[in-house]
C-alpha cells in the first residue's frame, strides 16, 4: 500500500523594499508621497509564491506565458483579476485561470475503507475525524467527497481535484455509490418497488439506481445504489417508510472496491483507476 508522502513547493521569500528611500518626491509641488505597495509585496513570508509561478505549477503554461496570460487580465485571485507583474500568492487564496481554480498542488486521490467512530469533516474539534485516517496519505489539501455518517462506515474518496469532486457533487451525472444496508425489520417487497420508482418526500422526488435484496441473506438486508453523495438521503429514504438503519456499509464507488483495503486503511488510487473514474 502507497503511503510515500508528497511534496510541497513554496516559494522564494519576498524583499523588502524599504531600504533608505521609502518615500518619492512629487515632481510638482515636492510633497513626500510614501509608497503605495501592496501587502503581498511587503510581506517576506516564505509561503507566499509569485503568481506567475503559481499558475506555472498547477500546470496551465510556462512561467512566461503566465506572465502574457496576467497581464491580459486571465488570472484571478479570492475573485479580483490580477495583472500585477510580481503579484505573491499567500496560501488559502483562490486563484482561478480562465475561470477555473487552479493549484499548484500535485493533485492526489486517496480512497480510504472508514471504520465506525470517526466523522466525516475536515473541522477541528469534533473529535475523531477521517482526516486523522489519511493525515499520513499526502501533503497536499485533500478533502473527502461526500459523507458517511459517524457510524457508518466503508469507502470515501479525498482529492484536491476539483473536477473530479464535481462529477461526484452533481446527483443526476454524478458516480453512483453502492450500499449494503442493514435494517431494523424485514423490507416489505412493495417498499423496495416503491423506492426502485422513484417517490416524493415534502414535494421534492428521491431516486435511486437500483435497490435489491441480497442474495443468501434476510430481508433486512439489501443493496443500494445511488449517485447522491449525501449521507442523510439514504435515512431519509428508509424513515419515510417506517425502517431504522442499523448499518450502513458503501462497499463501491464507481467501479472501486474495498478489495486490498483494510478497514481503517487507505491507498492511492492507481493511473488506471483514476482514468475509468474520471470517464464515468
């Protein structure tokens, strides 16, 4: 299993430009004018990198063609264009070419089989999280796609692929989960076609991909399908008709499985994977 760490570029410390002359001389009236530099020029923090260099890492372009596509007004950072030559990027902006975001990260995929226990957040102070789970995984900024209930468990996705956490985030186009679902009583078979149909709940129309019994076990037990990646849908699906959900297990996403996957462990996916992924 992969667990080799990634690197992550910073940039050279900015300079100062105080020095002796922080002041120019108005040509006119000879009145001092201080100098109107920016804070990112200022600043000699080591975390910050030069824009051009930014966009140049994510992968966009060269450095020099960076610079063209600044200065005519392509780049954007926390939503203002930038065309500023030298412009320093501190981290946590959101810088975006041509209307996308961009990173200068390399991008990871870690898929990771949660265990009961941990929630799934990327805030501090609830506790056990599943980014303790992967905190080892890479360096760059992963977040998980999706949720799974603190009790729930199986697989979850991280990147800090933007596309990748699109095609999941949209129900209709997205890529479908698969449950193993334990309830509290047998399933009625004519609450498993109502939920294959499609019903309402407060107006609003829940569907599935598919939902079936599971061959060789009781009727509490059955697989689910589905492309939304919220965790509260699928309780919601169960409640309507009267049933609890003693475990909830997503044993697929897309075409991956758990196959090689611990419970409570993780790997990156491979080229192959990540290829079929991101044609679904």
């Amino acid at each position: 299993m992969n667990r080799q760490q990634g690197g992550k570029g910073k940039g050279k410390p900015s300079k100062f430009d105080g020095g002796n002359k922080p002041y120019k001389i108005n040509s006119k009236d000879k009145t001092p004018v201080k100098k109107t530099n920016s804070q990112h020029k200022k600043s000699g923090n080591s975390d910050q990198i030069r824009l051009n260099k930014y966009v140049a890492n994510a992968g966009v372009c060269s450095r020099r063609e960076a610079d063209v596509h600044i200065a005519t007004g392509l780049v954007s950072v926390n939503g203002k264009i930038i065309t500023e030559m030298g412009f320093k990027v501190k981290p946590g902006d959101e810088v975006r070419y041509d209307g996308a975001r961009i990173s200068p990260e390399k991008k990871a995929y870690v898929l990771l089989n949660k265990p009961k226990g941990f929630a799934t957040t990327t805030s501090e102070g609830k506790g056990r999280t599943v980014m303790d789970l992967v905190a080892n995984a890479t360096n760059a900024k992963i977040k998980p796609i999706g949720r799974l209930g603190r009790n729930s468990k199986g697989l979850l996705l991280f990147t800090n692929d933007d596309s990748v956490h699109k095609k999941f985030t949209h129900s209709k186009n997205g890529v479908a989960r698969l449950f193993h679902i334990e309830l509290d009583k047998n399933l009625k078979l004519e609450d498993l076609k109502k939920i294959q149909n499609g019903f309402k709940v407060e107006g609003k129309l829940i569907e599935v991909e598919e939902i079936s019994f599971i061959d060789g076990a009781s009727k509490k037990e059955v697989g689910l399908k589905i492309k939304n990646t919220g965790n509260t849908i699928i309780r919601t699906i169960f409640e309507h008709f009267n049933y609890d959900i003693l475990s909830l297990d997503c044993v697929a996403i897309g075409h991956l499985t758990k196959k090689d996957i611990p419970r409570g462990h993780w790997k990156h996916l491979t080229e192959q994977e990540l290829n079929t992924l991101k044609m679904l």
